[in-house]
C-alpha cells in the first residue's frame, strides 16, 4: 500500500483526510506506550498513594478511637492499616497493567545456604547502619515528637505479639512487594541495572518519610535489589528485610544494653564499641564477598523473572 492508498488499499478519498506521516504532529493517534511499568515517575506515584492512603487510614482510625490514640497507635491497628494501603496499591497497579501475581512475587526456591549469608550480611550492615544513625543524630537531632513516636513503636516489650506482626510480617511482605517485586520489576524494564537499584532504592528511602534514616533506608534498598537481580526470587529480600526488622525488634524485648545500638532515639547520643562495629564489618564484608562468589558460580536467573520483556517494535 502507498501513501496515497486509502484504508485497506482502496484509493484515498476526500473524506481519509491526509494520509498519517503527512497530518499534523497534533492530530496523530497516539501510539500506546509499550514501556515496562512504572517508569520512575509512575513509581513516585505509587509510593505517594500509599503514604496518602496511611496517612487517610490512620487519620480515620484515630477520630474513630474512642481512647483518642491508645487503639489507634496499637501495632496491630498499623499493622492492617498497612495492609490496606499497601495491598489498594498493590492490587490496582496490577490489576490495571495487567500484571500476575507471579511477576511480582517470583518465589524461585533459594538454597538454606544463600538465606544463611544473607542473614550475615545484613546483621553486619545493620550494626554498621546502626552507628550511621547514631553520627545522623549528632549532626541533626530528631525531633522531640519524632523520637517519642519511634520509643512507642520499638516498645516490643509492651506488646511483643503485635509488634512482631507489624515489624517481622506486615513490613517485610508489604514493602518487598511493592519496592522490589513490581517498582524494581518495572525500573530494571526502563533503565540500565545500576540506574534501576539506585533510582528504586531512592524511592524505598522516600517512603518512609524519615530523613535520620534515608542513608540507612537507602543503603538497605541497594542491597535488597541486588539480591531479588542475582536470585530472581523475592524470597531472600522478604527474609533480609525480617532480619533487619528482627534485630530491632529483639533489641526492643531484651534488657540487654548496648551503648549506641540499643538506645533509643531520644536518649542522648552514644557511639557503639569498637568490638561491636568490628564485627559489622566483618559480617558485612565477608557475608557480600562470599555471596558474591556463590551468585558468580551459580547459574544467574532468567531475565523474565525480573525483567518485563519490551514488546516488538
């Protein structure tokens, strides 16, 4: 068919119009997008929706609490409310780019020894982040309102139950899935790899909306991307994020006193002991080293199980 054929090759008439490479730049259909969802864009505004949603949620649990905060403020109240912001999201991202289940939860089996280096790994960088927190504070005290919230929170001792619901189970699933599972899915479909970890850990450190852990936030979401892009599975990313969590929470329920890694953060600043950084180290670098040496000798994941395939020009 030439350019001055009509529709189905019968010759143009008056009433086509111009054939589509000569009309207007304006007037052209436009072409759908074949990129990967979200851009990083598309994924500023999931991670926006689900802080409005929080915020929505635990605004109409406190004019609906009786008590005026002690049911409301309860773990297990933070916890739902989490699911629901998170699962809204979650389910409506997926629901309109028709997205499976699958692609955004790949849970190809990973050996007991990975989850065990992962495990080092993350308690190394744990106590590390722990003294990056403690020179935050020197530099940039927290508000007096903003350390008060987090005592409430890490008061695992007052409710050991509910707060190991919301910070072992609820955070770890709800967060995995959508920073590693569908925005890093998306990212790693649109840019390079290195631009898909930062920018997706950048929007992890954003969410939680606390600017005396965006290293901490950060740092933790480089090495959770890195870890769903070597094992194609998001299994290791909910664990490391049950472990981070898990040591502040048995941090919490101990009487076990560390200067600068079990204080809170409206006591006064304390840096850790050399022996204690010196094991962070340690675990840290030796857990990345051999990780990487056992992701080098494995066979790495196929793309598609973290990468949406762009659709044919």
């Amino acid at each position: 068919m030439t350019a001055s054929s009509g529709t189905y090759g019968r010759p143009a008439s008056p009433e086509d119009g111009p054939p589509a490479d000569d009309m207007p730049e304006a007037t052209r259909p436009r072409a759908r997008s074949t990129r990967p969802f979200p851009t990083f864009l598309q994924g500023l505004g999931l991670v926006v929706l689900v802080l409005v949603l929080q915020s929505s949620i635990g605004l109409a649990a406190f004019l609906l609490d009786p008590t005026s905060g002690t049911y409301s403020q309860h773990p297990l109240t933070l916890g739902v409310a989490n699911l629901l912001a998170f699962g809204i999201v979650i389910l409506v991202a997926t629901r309109r780019r028709g997205i499976g289940f699958a692609a955004v939860c790949p849970s190809g089996p990973v050996s007991p020894g990975i989850l065990l280096l992962v495990a080092v790994l993350i308690l190394g960088t744990v106590i590390l982040l722990s003294e990056v927190d403690n020179l935050t504070r020197l530099v940039f005290p927290p508000p007096a309102g903003l350390a008060e919230a987090f005592e409430e929170l890490l008061d695992t001792r007052a409710r050991p139950i509910s707060s190991f619901f919301l910070l072992v189970v609820v955070a770890p699933v709800t967060e995995e899935v959508l920073c590693r599972g569908l925005i890093l899915r998306g990212f790693l479909g649109n840019y390079s790899k290195r631009s898909a970890i930062l920018l997706s850990a950048l929007l992890f450190a954003v969410m939680h909306t606390n600017p005396w852990q965006f290293i901490s936030a950060f740092v933790a979401g480089v090495l959770l991307a890195w870890l769903l892009i070597e094992t194609g599975s998001l299994l290791p990313c909910l664990f490391a994020h049950a472990v981070a969590n898990g040591t502040a929470y048995l941090a919490g329920l101990t009487r076990v006193e560390v200067p600068g890694f079990t204080s809170s953060m409206g006591d006064a600043v304390q840096f850790q002991p050399f022996w204690l950084n010196a094991v962070g180290v340690a675990f840290a670098v030796g857990g990345y080293l051999l990780l990487r040496r056992t992701f080098r000798d494995k066979a790495r994941p196929p793309e598609d199980l973290y990468r949406r395939p762009r659709a044919p020009a």
